[in-house]
C-alpha cells in the first residue's frame, strides 16, 4: 500500500484523500477486490475440472469392468461428490460474505447501484463488488448442477454393475436350464440297463433330452418376461 500511494498514485488521488480520509484506503480495497478475484478464478477452476469429470463418466460406461475396477470407480465418484459438496458449502459461505461486504459499502441488496455522492475509494469498491458478485452468482448454480450431476452418475454406474451381475445371473440360469434337462433325462433312462451306453435303447437318451434343450433354452430366451 505504501508503494502504491508514494510511486503510483496520482496527484488527484492524493488531494481526494486529504479531502476525505475514507480514500486512504482505496488501494487497500482494490487489494481485496483482487483476492476475491483471484479466489473466483480457484472456483472457476475447480468447478471446470469437476465439469470435465461429469462428462467423461458420462460418455463411458464399461460394461467389461472387473468388480474391483468397479467399486474403484465408485469410490472415485464418492470422493468428487464429497467434495462437490464441500465446494458447495464453500460457496454458501462466500456468497454470505460478499453479501456482508456489500452492505457494508453501503449498498442495498437487490437494488444495487453505485453511490455517486460517496468518496471515490467507496465507489470503485462498490463497483468492484458488485462485478465479483455478478461473477460469483453463476459459479453457485453451477455448483449446484453439478451436485446433482454427481449424485446421477453415482447411481447411474450402480445400476450398470447391477445390470452385469444380472446379465451374469441370467447366463448362469440359462446354463443350469440347459444342463438340468439331459441330467434330469440321463439319470431318469440310466436306471436300466437297456439304456446304458452301447445297449440297443440308448439311442432314445439323446432322442429326449436334445429336444428337451432347446424347448427349455427356447421357452428361457423367447419366453414372456415377467
């Protein structure tokens, strides 16, 4: 600040001041403007990155995935859905300050309008406020898309593991179905002797259960779903 007032400030700047001592601090708030921006541009950041995170989940889904690689998956989607939240708390709690500093510079909310009657150090912070609270306003309901969007992709990869392991269950169905038929018709025409391998009724082992394989697998694929 002391560089600012003996190196840059000009010399109508300097008469201001010593007319009202409120613009002794103009280049101290023009510091905090800059921090404010400077954070909004950390939220921008962030928010891209989270953005660029929802897409690409959103594009891919892997149905060859391993139940590891899965559950891996899910934790990396509970992690950026914490954190969505965190940012989202975050921006409550600057939404609230800026809000606080707002009236502090003597604005009224919702009707805001720069003074002209105010010293110069108070109406550029006003204008400055203000600008960083238009820029802050569309980062929240970003925010607040995204956390929905977080939430969505948790689900939606869920449902897809829960698709596989049924798809899984329903192979593991078809394969019992098909083999039950020719154990059920081999333990049922093993018990004579005629139809024993290499005896003259064996032929009708194979009569019986090909067909029955195919009525059952058929009946399974073809069938009416529940």
């Amino acid at each position: 600040v002391t560089f600012y007032w003996t190196e840059l400030a000009d010399q109508a700047l300097i008469t201001s001041a010593r007319e009202h001592s409120v613009n002794t601090a103009h280049y101290l708030l023009k510091y905090a403007a800059t921090l404010w921006t400077n954070q909004l541009e950390l939220i921008a950041c962030g928010i891209a990155q989270s953005e660029y995170f929802a897409d690409d989940h959103t594009a891919t889904v892997e149905f060859e995935m391993s139940g590891n690689v899965w559950r891996k998956e899910l934790m990396e989607m509970a992690n950026t859905t914490k954190e969505m939240n965190y940012m989202k708390r975050q921006m409550n709690h600057f939404e609230q300050a800026m809000t606080l500093n707002m009236e502090r510079l003597g604005l009224v909310i919702g009707a805001e309008a720069v003074d002209e009657k105010a010293p110069q150090a108070i109406k550029d912070a006003q204008k400055d406020f203000m600008t960083i609270q238009a820029r802050l306003r569309p980062f929240r309901e970003r925010v607040d898309r995204l956390n929905g969007v977080a939430n969505e992709l948790a689900n939606l990869h869920a449902g897809f593991k829960s698709i596989q392991d049924g798809e899984f269950g329903l192979r593991l169905s078809v394969f019992a179905s098909i083999v039950f038929p020719a154990t059920l018709a081999s333990s049922l025409f093993s018990m004579g002797d005629s139809f024993l391998p290499g005896n003259d009724l064996f032929w009708v082992y194979w009569v019986v259960s090909v067909p029955l394989v195919f009525i059952f697998a058929g009946a399974l694929l073809f069938g009416r779903k529940p």
